[in-house]
C-alpha cells in the first residue's frame, strides 16, 4: 500500500506538472474559456469572443500537488511489510 | 415687434438643433458593441467583457454639445475566462444579476467639447446605475460620427454611425459591490472601457 500511494503520489505529480506545462503554462487563474480579438472594420471596435478552452493555472497546479503531497503523506500511514 | 421677431428667430435656432439631432440605437446585431472591466487581483488582474448593450443616444454632428441618453448594460452578459469566478461575479455578493439585471449610464450634460473633423471628446456628465445604486458621475468620452457608413455593416440600410469610446474608473464600494470585502484580495477599483457604436438609419 506505501508504495502504491507513493506511486499515485508520484504519477500526480509528474501529470500535472506535465499538464501545466504542455498547455502553456499560465501563471495566472485556471481558464474555462479564452477569449480571442475580434475587430469591426467598419467601426474599428474590438470586442473579446470567448471559446470553451481548460487552460490549468498556477491554482489547478497547487491543488494537483497538494493532492500529490496528501496521497504521498498518507502512504506512511501504512507500516512496512515485515 | 422686434423683440417677438428675435426670439422666434432664437426658438427656430434651437428647433433647428432638435431636428438635427439623430437617434442613434445602440442595440448591436453584430454583438461587437462591447464594456471591458478591469480589476487588480491575486496572481493576475481579472478581465471581463459585457456585449449585451443597448439604449439610445441623441446626436447632433453640428452641435455635439447637445448630446443626451441612455446606454444599458445586461449585467447577465458579462464574461470572464473562468466560469466559476463568472459565477461569483453575477452572484449576490458582487452584481446579482437575478435582482438587478441591468448596468446604466442616462447623460444629463455636456462639457468641454472639442470637435476635429469627425472627431469629438467631450466630457458627460450623468447618471451610473450599478447594482440599484445610482451615483452622479463625470465620463471622458470621444465620438466618431460616421457618415453614411451604416450600409457598409448592414448592406440592407442607409444611415449614420456614431462610436462612443470611453475609459473610466469606479469604485465597487460606492456601488455596494461586495463592500468593504476582500480589498485586499481584490481591487476597490474597477476600470471600465466601453466601445459601442450606434446606427441610425434614413
């Protein structure tokens, strides 16, 4: 059981790491949406239109670590085989 | 007799000014029409976008200083890029939305009109309605009045176009939004850029 919680702990780790790293890692709120620019040619005025898109943040990437540190924590909750 | 004259000459003037004046619509179908809030926060400031304008506004290109009405916010448009902070927003701690659906300037006066071209800045004067609490506000705003441009948008009509631009700051504690909580985390200050433009057909 320890090492199965310290090898969930470590594959959290490592995915969110890696999550956050591959989708631009955005040092700010997580995104549910992105907004794009988009400009009248008429009137010249730009308005922002939003598209459905998960961007994880720094909040998504503490919460994955914390979750990470309580799955690796508790592993020494369990004793060693003797 | 001279004194009746002028003053009808002086009531044709201002008839005149009236007659002038064009309505402009502010209802967008292209839902480009657009209000941008900015307000500093925790690891980034927070931006949001309302598209849902509407209201009138009367313009007279030969007297801008004449300039008077309504621009109307649907509270409920406004978006920003996480939907669980959006949720917060329209909640009944910040704008509740459910009980006071509407944002509102009404225009009262008009000063220090410059105009250039087809280019005016002015600052209006009136009244904002955020949340059900109204406030006397002074707003820097430029005009462009585009003539006979509203076919080029919408192919199917003749008219003018009028572009309102403004940037200007209010304080969410003066409006009841949220008061006296969470300054800390985020900003009592909330920067606000409209771009809208209006069409009136002929």
């Amino acid at each position: 059981m320890r090492t199965l919680l310290r090898a969930v702990a470590l594959v959290i780790v490592v995915g969110v790491l890696a999550f956050w790293f591959f989708t631009g890692m955005n040092r700010g709120w997580t995104k549910t949406s992105v907004a794009h620019k988009e400009k009248d040619p008429v009137t010249e005025i730009e308005v922002d239109r939003y598209e459905k898109k998960f961007v994880p943040g720094l909040d998504f990437l503490a919460a994955g670590l914390a979750l990470a540190v309580l799955a690796g924590g508790s592993s020494f909750l369990f004793r060693k085989k003797a | 007799m001279k004194k009746f004259t002028l003053l009808l000459a002086a009531v044709s003037l201002n008839l005149a000014a009236f007659v002038n004046a064009e309505t402009f619509d502010f209802k967008d179908p292209k839902g480009v029409n657009n209000v941008v809030f900015r307000t500093d926060a925790p690891l980034e400031s927070i931006n949001g976008t309302a598209t849902g304008v509407s209201g009138t506004v009367e313009f007279d290109p030969a007297n801008p200083g004449s300039l008077k009405g309504k621009i109307v916010v649907d509270a409920a448009s406004l978006r920003v890029p996480n939907s669980m902070m959006q949720g917060h927003l329209q909640g009944p701690m910040w704008l509740d939305v459910k009980q006071f659906p509407e944002i509102s300037f009404e225009a009262a006066s008009v000063d220090n009109v410059k105009t250039d071209g087809n280019k005016t800045t002015a600052d209006v004067t009136g009244t904002m309605t955020i949340k059900g609490v109204s406030h006397k506000i002074t707003v820097p705003v430029q005009l462009t009045y585009l003539k006979d441009k509203l076919k080029d948008r919408l192919p199917m009509l003749q008219g003018d176009l009028l572009v309102i631009r403004a940037k200007f700051t209010v304080k969410r504690s003066d409006y009841g939004i949220n008061k006296g909580q969470g300054e800390d985390k985020v900003s009592d200050d909330i920067a606000l850029e409209l771009s809208i433009a209006g069409q009136s057909p002929h």
